[in-house]
C-alpha cells in the first residue's frame, strides 16, 4: 500500500477518499474478504416525519440521495470492479441493502464474474415502525455473499458456523438485533451495523490474521470486530467525521476490559440454542445416566416457579457433581424446550430418593455422552450447585 492512511496502529488502518479510487491502488491479490456497505440512495432530502411530537430525519445525506438507475449502476461498477482487483482468487465479498440498491449490487456482481453463494436475510429482532399503512413492515436487510471466482474454491467455516446454530446447518435467515447503546458511546452513524453481525460475518469466512477490507467503513464496526478477531483491517471512507468516529472506537476498545466486554457481547446470539446445567450427587448423577432422567426441585421453599429465558431453546443437558465429572447429553428428540412436572412420589418410583421439595421439574435426555469442544468451567462458588440455562458456545467454543 503506497497511499499515506488517515490512520494506522496495531493492522489497524483507515484511508480517507472514494472508496473506488484508493481501492485501486491497494495492492492487487492482497485482500481474504470484504464486507461492504455501500450507499442504499434511498435518501430524498426531505424524509421528516412527526412522532410523538418530534421530528424524525431519514435523511442520511448527500452520499445516499436517491440516484437514476443509470448512476447507481454505474457507482456500483467502479467500486465493485476496483475491490475484485485486490480480493485474493479465494477471496469473499459482502455487500448489504435494501431493496433500493441491493438488485443492481447483485447485476454488478455477476457482471464483474463474481460467483454468488447465499443472500443473507438479516433479521432485524427490533425493527422500527414503518411510516406507511400501504405496505408491511421493513425489518430486514439482506447481505449478498459471493466469492471472486467461478471455479476456485473459498473457505466457509462450515462446522463452527453449525456449532453456533446448535450443531445444524446455518441457515440463511439471522435474527440478529440492531446496535445496542454499548456499541454507541463513541457517537452514532445513520447506517452502523451491530457487531454481532459482522462477528458472524468475519468467523463464516476467514483465518485469523487474514485481512478485510471495508470500502465504505463509516463507525468502522466492520475494523473493530475484525480487531477484536484477531484479523487485519483496512477502512475507506469520505468522511472524516466518519472516519474520527472509528478512531475512537478502536481506541475505546484498547482497554483490556472494554475488549472482553464487547467480544462476550458479541458473541451473544439471542437465537442460540441452550444447555440446562444441573449438579447433583455422585450416585444421583449416575443414576440418572442410566434411567436418562434429569430432575431439579421446581421452584423455592414458597412454592413458587420460576422458568429463565432461554428454556424454550434448551436442547442439551449438562450434568456435573460441584464442578467436576461433566458431561452433556442431548435432550430426547420431541422433548427439547419442555419439560414435566413429577411429584416426590413419582421419581421414587424410578429409584431417586429426592429430599428438598415435594414437586420435580423432569426433563429426559439421550444417555449417550456428546464431546466437548471446549472444556466447561462450572466452579463458581455457591453458584455451582444451582441449575441453570447457559449458551451452547459455553462448551463448543466460538474461536
């Protein structure tokens, strides 16, 4: 790269200029993955609404007002062309929009001998309300993903990906919810994206150390979680205010605690399937190996009970004695999510001898162990000895 960066610490870069302009001069064949999220020009100038007593702008600015057909195509030509020419021949592009610019990305891609391979449907878990009684709600984007060349492969990490959907095949629809307020407190952008989405994104497709280019880097989500995975970054964008943002972002997260922070929180997936983590007696552990039954005492001394988010999701049980001896079963198919309620009297009857309530929370499971990927850490004081639902990441691993 000859160009003088904006900025540059730690494979952390940013170009300040048109994004097709300083794209050719990157070197060629130098780039693993894109990720691209271009003007949608779906801007009017005059997009302000009344709600609630205050006025709303949809108006992103110049670089997003509405374009004829002919200048779309043609802008997205020049920058597509100009990315083709440093992505790697196994190298990966991602591109988002909307309906107003995604079609024509998607003629540019194949124009340009790009190979597409999935359109992604992001689904936005909390859409704002569409201003019109004519249509239905908006509340997703799509992301096209498409590799460089037609007959030379690409890398798809096939087995985390599934691993993150519960150990099934990933599919083309991610519920994934817009940016939060933690990843705002260095300022807003119009059109930022949430770091869960490009943590997906970035882990789907390349090795750590690799380097990814964003062309239209805006807040720089795309740099800070590639920083955060241990990859290199490249960030192009106009606007300095755009591009200061970004800086002080990368910079907020060069805080040992504010990284780990924002990676757990990244790696949060409100669709991921769960474990029910349970501790029991040695003998009571492997009895209920045997007879395939999980119990805890439903609820409190009160009477009461209590069912955490998440239980809906469960699809494995975890079974331990004080943080030790842990193993996971998967939950007896058709059962998974549910579970039953059994009297004292009932599990007796299976050979338990329950001691603490009068009423059970039962849930049946497979008794054939399922291998760890990662090795669980259950010691956590008083906490060890309490059921609870916990992420299947906890013990597969996510990097």
């Amino acid at each position: 790269m000859q160009m003088e960066p904006y900025y540059s610490h730690n494979d952390f870069v940013l170009l300040n200029g048109d994004s097709a302009s300083i794209c050719q001069q990157l070197s060629p064949n130098s780039v693993d993955c894109v990720f691209a999220d271009p003007p949608y020009f779906l801007s009017s100038g005059n997009g302000k609404v009344r709600i609630n007593n205050r006025i709303i702008s949809f108006d992103k600015g110049n670089w997003d007002r509405a374009r004829p057909s002919k200048e779309v195509h043609e802008f997205n030509t020049k920058w597509i062309s100009a990315c083709r020419q440093v992505l790697k021949p196994n190298g990966t592009i991602w591109v988002s929009g909307t309906y107003h610019n995604i079609f024509d990305v998607a003629i540019c891609l194949q124009e340009q001998r790009f190979k597409i391979l999935n359109i992604i449907v992001w689904q936005k878990s909390d859409p704002p309300t569409t201003i019109s009684d004519q249509r239905f709600n908006f509340s997703a984007e799509y992301i096209i993903w498409a590799r460089k060349e037609m007959k030379v492969e690409h890398f798809f990490n096939y087995e985390l990906m599934k691993s993150m959907n519960g150990g099934v095949h990933m599919p083309d629809v991610w519920k994934i919810p817009a940016p939060s307020m933690w990843e705002k407190k260095c300022g807003k952008h119009p059109t930022q994206k949430p770091l869960r989405l490009l943590y997906r994104i970035i882990l789907a497709c390349t090795h750590e150390g690799d380097t990814i280019l964003d062309p239209f880097t805006g807040s720089c989500t795309t740099g800070i979680a590639a920083q955060l995975l241990g990859r290199k970054f490249i960030g192009v964008d106009m606007s300095e205010e755009f591009l200061q943002l970004g800086i002080r972002r990368v910079e907020e997260i060069s805080n040992t605690k504010v990284a780990e922070k924002f990676l757990s929180k990244m790696r949060e997936n409100p669709e991921e399937v769960t474990v029910i983590v349970n501790h029991a007696r040695k003998e009571t552990r492997e009895l209920m190996i045997e007879k395939g039954i999980c119990y805890m005492r439903a609820g409190e001394s009160d009477g009461s009970l209590q069912v955490t988010p998440g239980f809906e999701k469960m699809r494995y049980v975890l079974l331990h004695t004080g943080g030790d001896d842990a193993q996971l079963f998967h939950i007896k198919k058709g059962k998974e999510g549910s579970f039953s309620i059994w009297k004292k009297e009932t599990l007796e009857q299976h050979g338990f001898h329950p001691e603490h309530a009068e009423y059970y929370i039962v849930i049946p499971f497979d008794n054939k162990p399922v291998e760890f990927t990662k090795p669980p850490r259950l010691k956590q004081r008083i906490n060890t000895y309490r059921s609870k639902v916990r992420p299947l990441s906890d013990f597969t691993g996510l990097a």
